[in-house]
C-alpha cells in the first residue's frame, strides 16, 4: 500500500503558502520513504 501526507505551510494573512507531499511505502512490518527531493532544512 502506498500513502501520501501531505501538509501545507503558510498564513491565513498572506494568502500564500506550499503544500508538501511525503510518499510512503507500507510492507508488512516496516514503513519507506518514496520521496526523495531534498527539502530545506526550515520545511523539516
């Protein structure tokens, strides 16, 4: 099964902001990361 979490990051002010999106593998008994782009280390 593969799950997506997506959140997003911004202010109701502003009006703008990103959403991000972290894929994930699910086995049997252990969860992996799909996504591989780098983020900044302020979105971790």
């Amino acid at each position: 099964m593969v799950i997506c979490l997506e959140s997003y990051i911004g202010s109701r002010e502003a009006g703008e902001g990103v959403k991000l999106e972290n894929q994930y593998l699910v086995h049997d008994n252990a969860i992996e990361q799909m996504s591989t782009y780098p983020l900044h280390d302020r979105l971790r």
